[in-house]
C-alpha cells in the first residue's frame, strides 16, 4: 500500500473521529443521499401507476 494514500487516509480518520460536526454532517449527507435515492427510485417505479 502506498504510504502517501495512508498518511492521507489515517489524517482524514482522525479528522473526523475528532470533529463530532463533521461527522454528524457527512453521516446525514450519507442518509439524505440515499433517501433522496429510494424516495427518487420509489416515484419512478409508481408513476406509471399514478399517471394513468
């Protein structure tokens, strides 16, 4: 594993295990995203349904 991409990504881990904020924010961004998804996929297989 390359050193530079793991001194990058232990940096940002510690990042966020110190910034309660931060990982609050990506976490909801995370479930908005993917609700935002299902709730997309959910209308587009009902619209023929609702659009007779």
């Amino acid at each position: 594993m390359d050193v530079n991409i793991l001194s990058s990504a232990t940096l940002i881990y510690a990042v966020l295990r110190h910034t309660d904020t931060m990982a609050f924010f990506i976490k909801y961004r995370c479930l908005f995203l993917i609700f935002a998804q299902g709730r997309g996929y959910v209308e587009y297989m009902s619209r023929p349904l609702v659009g007779l």
